[in-house]
C-alpha cells in the first residue's frame, strides 16, 4: 500500500470542514453534546491536515504535541498560527471522551454535561482552527478542495 501524506492533507481538510458545518448545525439545532463532540473534531482534524504536509498523522484525539514538534520546520511567519492551531486542538481533545463518555464518577450523562455557553465557545473554538488550518495550508502552498473527488496539490504544479 503506497502511502501519499498530500491525500491526508486532504482527507484532514475536508473531515475539518464537514465538521464544523456539522457543529454549526447542531449548535443551530440545540444539540450541545453534538455541537461540542463536532468542533473537537474539527480541531483534530484541521491541526492532522497542517501534520500531512510534513509527515502521516498519529491515530491520537489530541495532535497538538505532533503539531508543535513541527514548528521547526514551519516557516518562521506561519508558527505562531501553529501554535494557535496546536492550542485549539489540545483545549478542545479531553471534550472527545466527556461528549462520548460523560462523566461516570459525577453519574453524568454526556447530554447532562454542556450547556449552550459551552457548544458555543467549542464551534468558536472550531471556527478559528479551520480558519487557522486554511491559513496555513495556502501560505505553504498547499491546496485542497471540498469537491468529490479533488485532488490535493501543490500550487507550484498548476
């Protein structure tokens, strides 16, 4: 099985974009639990996109140490955005298990757990990771599109 990182650039771009429209239809929709469960991975998967072009990403719900032992290699202008996206993604990780799980040792359910505060500030969170992930995906010169079927690449080879 050949692997090629330029598809997981694109595989991450989409999943973070498909889910974050999916937070924002929830939020919309008064599903926190789902609002909240959608944004955390729509950070995870914005910050494995900006991973891709480098190396695979881990199987992890929270990229943001993978992210920032890449800040090296970043162009010095585009770490502090990084650094950002890596934030977002650790801040919003522990929401993957509490929006699955709850909280069993407080008997919580996870639809007990959020309120509308709580989505809210999560599909902020989502918002900036997405807009931070296409930032600094065009600045390295990678592209991606949400069509079926798009190819990833290199704006160079246009």
């Amino acid at each position: 099985m050949v692997l090629n990182p330029l598809k997981e650039v694109e595989y991450g771009g989409r999943a973070a974009e498909k889910y974050l429209e999916e937070a924002e239809h929830f939020l919309s929709a008064g599903s926190w639990r789902a609002a909240v469960a959608s944004a955390q991975l729509a950070a995870e998967n914005a910050a494995k996109a900006v991973i891709a072009v480098y190396h695979l990403p881990s199987w992890t719900h929270d990229p943001s140490d993978e992210l920032m032992s890449l800040l090296p290699q970043l162009p010095r202008g585009l770490r502090h955005e990084a650094r950002e996206l890596a934030e977002i993604a650790s801040a919003l990780a522990p929401e993957h298990a509490r929006s699955t799980y709850g909280e069993p040792s407080r008997g919580l359910l996870p639809w007990e757990i959020y309120t509308r505060r709580d989505a809210e500030e999560a599909v902020e969170r989502a918002r900036r990771a997405v807009s931070l992930m296409r930032y600094i995906l065009e600045r390295l010169r990678v592209g991606f599109s949400d069509a079926e079927g798009a190819e990833v690449r290199r704006q160079e080879d246009r």
